[in-house]
C-alpha cells in the first residue's frame, strides 16, 4: 500500500487539491447562501416550513442520483465540477440554514428585549447581539455540513468532475484496495484535519462569552 | 409606582411608554409627544430601562454593556470612559474591579446593578423599571431599594416603576398607581395611599400591615 501510495504522491497531491477545491467552493456557497437564508428564516417564520421542508426533500434524494439528475440541465450539466458544487452546496445548506435559525431563535428573551429597548435598530440587533451569540452553533451547523460533503464530494468522480472519488472508483473497477484506500485515507484524514480545525473555532467562540 | 397584581395591565402599560407594544386605541405622550410621532430609535436611546431577568448581553463585559447607548449615540470614546466609571461607581461597583468582568461572573444583586447602571447609561432622562428588583433575595433587594432611593433623589429623574410589592411602591414611589385588571383604579401618593377608605387600596394597605404585625406586639 504504501508503495502504492509513494509511486502515486503527485496524483494523490493532484486529486486531493481537487478536491479541496470541490468542497472550498461548495462549503463558500452554502454559507453565504445558508446563513442569510436562515437569518430570512428568524424574520419569516411563515417561510419555515417550506424552506426547510425543501431542504429535506433534497437531503433525502441520494447523492449519485442528485448528480445523474442535474447532468441534462443546459447551464450547470456543460462542465462537470459546476455540476457537482451545485449540487454539494445543496447538500450542505440544510444544517446550516437550520443552525443559524436555531441558534438566533436561541437567544433569550429577555436579551433582545433589553435590546430593542436600547434603542438598536434590527441591523445593530442581529450584528451586536443574535450573530455573536449564535456564532458557535452556526459554526457547529458548518462543520457537520462540511464533514458530509468532504465524504459526498468522492461521488462527483462518477460524473467526471475529479477529486479523491477518482481513486475509489478506479480502485473499485480494478477490485484493488491500495487504488481505494489512496483516495479513502487522504478524504478521511481531510474531513478529520476539518472537523478539529472547526470544532476549535466553535470551542474559541463559546468561550468568548463564556 | 405601577402598582398591581400580575396581569393587570402593568408592564403593557409600561411597554406602551418605549413603543415595544403599541396602543390599539389613544395615545401615549412622552414630553408632550405622541410616542407615534417620536422616532422610535430616537424615543427609546431617550428613556432608560431595566428589567427584572436583566437582561444584560451575556458576550459583552460589565463595561462594553453599559456603555451600550452611549455607543450608539457615537459619544467620543473618552467621554464614554468617563461615563462608565462614574455611572458604575454610582450603583457601587467599582469600575477597576467589574468593569472587565463578564454578566456571567457576577451575583445577582450586581447584574442588576449593571442593568441599572446601563439603563443610566446616556443619562436619559426618563426610566423604566419593570420589576427591578423581584428576582432579589430579601436582603439584597433592600439594600438596593435603598441604594436606588438615594441616587433617585439625587439624579431626580423621571421613573415609572413596575412592581407587585406594595412595600416597594410605598418606599419608593411620589406616586402610587393601581392597576386593576387592565384599568387604572387610581393615583395615590403614598400618604393617601395608606389612609384612604376606598376598598382596594385597603386590601392592599391591609396585607401590608398583616406583614407589619409582629412589631406592634
């Protein structure tokens, strides 16, 4: 394995940078898409059900599935990669489009009242005081999204879009474990290296108000 | 003082003053304005208030709290520093030891210390305190009734008080309202207050003095 993984480092180093770059783009999106979403959410509670509702809907449709149903579409199925962080980015915005909403729904009371109150408009209350105090949970809503779509982003390989998945599905055609493991391990130690690297953010934010 | 039992009227009536809840029918004047005619950020940086759960922003230090309105109000720094220091050393906190701390390192009693130290903040001229002190343990809670009485005779502000303790209004208060179910039943000073015939205000006068028993004997 190893001297599979030695004759192989520029490929593996290729594909990985591949990859990073599927799930950077994608993880980009769905924050600046998710997060506004799920602010719009704490503002239109009407909008709930039918926002998050969607979301599920996607969730529940398997991702090779997602992948193989978006590729006729004019605009996104012409290159493979815009395919494919379409189609993560949807994966990735239902927690956290769900976390923002949950953590501002989350601030007390008695808080945003004092608040208001004060005198702060709506901007100075979501900026001063419902984003710092929900920090830590959308944070916590990213890295669960972001995890998830390191491990989805191996399928995009099936549609030719690149990244690790290109080891497991050569590997899996070749009946060969050193080929899978070459793109398994570096995509398990990538969403390990992300999940520490958030879950010590999300740990620095709760302690910034104890 | 709004006097009255839970659910008659008085933290609306208290709410209606800063345009948190808004009247379905008449008006209600701040300085001769109608609170629909303020601009409503503008009315509400111009009146103080300070609840019983505080409150208070939980990421923010003692300082960054109190110097919340003035902040807004884009006061210049040094002014604001002045302001913190002198406003924490009215309600007995000195600022070189609480300044830095944050809501979540403080008792009880010195939260709401700090949720009337902010509600002074901008030196409004008008406060509203809902029921300022009710989460207190008793001792606490004199000690600061106290406290509030003397810096009230000094700042001489306008203070429309929440509270349900009778005791309290009789203390505080130049003037008693009673509130009964959603209505006004009347204004008292507190001289009145204790000596009128009218069936409520006894009531009242009465579980206070029921309180009041054993030092008579």
């Amino acid at each position: 394995m190893l001297e599979f993984f030695a004759a192989h480092k520029r490929e593996i180093a290729t594909l990985t940078g591949e990859h990073l770059w599927l799930v950077g783009i994608s993880m980009l999106l769905a924050i600046a898409v998710g997060i506004p979403l799920g602010i719009l959410l704490t503002r239109r509670p009407g909008w709930k059900t039918a926002v998050l509702g969607s979301n599920s809907v996607i969730q529940t449709i398997p991702g090779l599935a997602l992948f193989g149903l978006l590729l006729p579409l004019p605009w996104l199925g012409a290159r493979a990669d815009r395919l494919a962080i379409f189609a993560l980015t949807l994966y990735a915005l239902l927690p956290i489009i769900q976390n923002t909403y949950v953590g501002i729904s989350g601030v007390a009371a008695p808080v945003r009242e004092a608040a208001v109150a004060m005198g702060l408009t709506n901007r100075q209350l979501l900026w001063q005081v419902e984003l710092p105090l929900a920090a830590n949970v959308i944070v916590a809503g990213v890295r669960v999204a972001t995890v998830f779509v390191i491990g989805l982003a191996t399928i995009a390989a099936a549609i030719g879009a690149g990244g690790l998945g290109e080891f497991i599905f050569r590997g899996l055609a070749m009946v060969n474990n050193d080929v899978i493991l070459a793109g398994a391990i570096p995509a398990a130690l990538m969403a390990l290296i992300a999940d520490g690297m958030l879950a010590l953010l999300q740990r620095r934010l709760t302690r910034a108000h104890h | 003082m709004l006097l009255g039992p839970s659910g008659s009227g008085k933290t609306t009536t208290l709410k209606l003053i800063n345009g948190l809840l808004t009247a379905s029918a008449g008006r209600v004047l701040v300085e001769g304005r109608s609170v629909a005619e303020w601009d409503i950020t503008e009315l509400r940086r111009h009146i103080g208030y300070a609840i019983q759960e505080v409150g208070l922003f939980p990421h923010y230090t003692v300082e960054k709290n109190v110097a919340l309105v003035p902040r807004l109000e884009r006061w210049p720094e040094e002014k604001i520093h002045k302001r913190v220091q002198e406003v924490l050393q009215m309600v007995g906190l000195p600022a070189a030891e609480f300044a830095s701390r944050y809501p979540d390192e403080l008792s009880g009693g010195q939260r709401q210390r700090v949720g009337l130290a902010r509600a002074l903040g901008a030196d409004p001229p008008i406060l509203l305190m809902d029921e300022p002190f009710g989460a207190l343990d008793p001792l606490t809670r004199a000690e600061l009734q106290k406290e509030f009485k003397r810096l009230q005779q000094r700042l001489r502000k306008t203070v429309v008080f929440v509270t349900h303790d009778v005791s309290e209004a009789l203390l505080l208060g130049n003037r008693i309202a009673l509130m009964e179910s959603g209505s006004l039943h009347g204004v008292y000073t507190p001289q009145e207050f204790v000596t009128k015939p009218d069936a409520l205000v006894r009531r009242y006068v009465e579980a206070f003095q029921a309180t009041q028993h054993i030092f008579q004997t």
